[in-house]
C-alpha cells in the first residue's frame, strides 16, 4: 500500500474536477484491502475504491479514503474450443482488448476503447455496438469484506442486467472485485449489425482487426477525448418505457429511433432524446452538453460539481417535458461519504 501525499482528486477522474479527498491510497494486492477495511484506524472511515474514476461525478469533496485499484496481471488457459483469460481488477480495459487483437483473439473488439479498469467492468457490465460483458464474462473474483474471503461467481451469479450487477444491488459495499474470468471463442462471429459498423460487410471479408479499428475510430469521431476535454463518456442511460408511450411520441416525433425488447417494452436512444430538445451545446457555468454527442456532459475547463449537477437536471427536466421520458444517470454521483443520486442531490 501507498498513501499520496496529494489530497487532489482532480487527475484520478475523468471529469477533471477540483475536489478533494482527506486520504488516498494505492492498492496493489488484495490483501491490501483486508489491511486498510481492518485497521482500527480507518473502521468508521467512509472509502471509495476508485479505478480510473472513468463513469462518476464527485459532487464535492470526499470526506474519506480514496482507495486506487492496482491490481495486476492477466492469464491464459487455452483449450480446443476457447482462450480463458484471468484478468487483475486493476488492469486497464482498452489496453486488454488491444491485447487479445493483437493475440488474434476476438471477441472485444466491439468494447474497445471504452474507458476504466476491468474491475468496472462487471459492476455496469460494460456495452457498446451490440455487445455486451455478460457474453464474454466466465466468473468474477470478488473479496468478501466481512470474511475476507476470495470467492469466485459464475456468469449467472453476477445477475447482468443492462449497465447493471448484482456488484450495484446486494453486493454493493460488501465485496470487492479483485479479477475478471473471459472466455473468448476461437470461432469468431463479427458484431456488426449495429450502426456504422453494418458498413463494414460491404467491403468484403471481414476481420477481428477491422472491427476494432472502425470501434476505434467511431468512438474518437463522436466522443471527446476525456485526456483533452473533462467527461465521463455516456451521463444518461438509454431508457426503456412501454410500446404504448412510444406510439404517443410517435405522433409528434415520426422518425423516433428504437429497439424492441421483448414484453411490451421498448429501448429509446437518450441522444437522440437530448438532441431532439435542443440541448446541444447548452451550458450551466462551466458545464455543457457536448456539441457532438448529446449524451455526453463535459467540462469545458473550469466547471464545478455544482455547475455539472444543473446541467444534467435540466437535461432530465427538459427530456421529460418534451417526451415524458425520465432520464436516469449512467454515471455514478459520489457524495461525501457515500454514493448517491442527481435526485437525493437536488433535493437539499
């Protein structure tokens, strides 16, 4: 373990913000997690684990330990049919999909150049272009604080859902991830029936390497840089509402993109929802929506929690005025001692 001499949590997030935290410490074995949640010292001390602080908002200073995941290493079995690999918490998750590819392992490529360690991965069970972390995940290692026990959860135990884990639900506060199992077919079947990524077809025979590089390149065309301009990537999660309420919306709105889900229930693109309410580029202070990508808030240089917690408000009211939609926030509001929601913020 390794405690910062730094309290500024500015470069250990994405968003870049000016906050503070009364300790940090990095982690570097997961026995060092029994040690600190242990120590007499630290029982009653609120702590966040933090990996690269890639999907949360702190909405002012931390008033407890901040603990850096930095877990690492990664393992392979190989069988006739399949690569398994056991990947360390700590590992960061881009630099493991470029490895695979560079490995001629496919299977990731459709998640690559999304932000944060592979122990945030099956917390939000990670997803993008038609893939998501539960098709790929084979178990979860996870430390019981309590115990102190390692214990390892199949697939099935973790209970995906869409951007969310039983890690966010039952288990929340009680275990640690400390390594991520993947199982990685040897017939590879490419992902490319969403988006721009159909486009790929047309050229031909298609590659484990080419459906990385158009993922690659999608994402920096249409995401901004979080080294270059503060956010967290995707602030809003795509809602799911009824068929019913969709064919309301319909009347007004014709071209309304979404996806059947099955039961009744539709999946609406909360871009397209920011945009269509003419958020575009809308500010509060130093905080905007991002003039090319609705979903994404950023922090243009000097914003503040306070200046990102109204932007995203409003976005949230002036979606449900226009549509009847209620947004719910992807990213995760860090409170000072706890974990807590753009509501419970609001309603101080």
């Amino acid at each position: 373990m390794k405690t910062k001499s730094d309290k500024s949590l500015k470069s250990f997030h994405t968003f870049g913000l000016d906050v503070l935290a009364r300790e940090i410490i990095e982690v570097q074995w997961p026995e060092d997690f029994l040690t600190l949640w242990q120590n007499p010292s630290y029982l009653s001390t609120p702590k966040l684990i933090l990996g690269e602080g890639s999907n949360l908002l702190f909405c002012e200073n931390f008033q407890g330990v901040i603990v850096l995941n930095r877990l690492k290493g990664i393992s392979i079995l190989e069988t006739e049919q399949h690569w398994h690999l056991h990947v360390a918490a700590g590992e960061n998750w881009h630099e493991l999909v470029s490895w695979t590819i560079g490995h001629g392992m496919g299977g990731l490529e459709n998640l690559a150049l999304i932000p944060g360690l592979v122990g945030s991965a099956p917390i939000q069970n990670i997803g993008a272009y038609g893939v998501e972390l539960k098709e790929r995940c084979e178990y979860v290692d996870v430390l019981f604080i309590a115990s102190g026990k390692t214990v390892r959860l199949s697939a099935a135990k973790c209970e995906f859902g869409y951007r969310d884990s039983v890690f966010k639900r039952k288990l929340k506060y009680k275990t640690i991830v400390v390594a991520v199992g993947l199982k990685l077919s040897k017939v590879w079947l490419p992902m490319i029936g969403y988006g721009a990524l159909a486009k790929l077809a047309e050229g031909g025979k298609v590659t484990i390497r080419a459906v990385f590089d158009k993922v690659c390149e999608i994402r920096r065309n249409n995401l901004p840089d979080p080294h270059t301009i503060g956010n967290a990537g995707s602030f809003f999660k795509n809602p799911i509402v009824s068929v019913a309420l969709v064919r309301k919306i319909k009347e007004t709105y014709p071209t309304i993109p979404y996806y059947n889900t099955g039961g009744g229930k539709v999946k609406l693109a909360a871009g397209w929802l920011i945009e269509q309410s003419e958020l575009k580029g809308f500010c509060v202070g130093g905080a905007a929506v991002h003039s090319k990508q609705a979903l994404v808030l950023i922090n243009t240089g000097e914003a503040t929690s306070k200046d990102i917690i109204k932007l995203a408000k409003h976005v949230v009211d002036t979606v449900y005025q226009r549509f009847w939609v209620k947004l719910e926030h992807e990213v995760r509001f860090i409170g000072a001692a706890r974990e807590t929601s753009l509501e419970a913020v609001c309603q101080r």
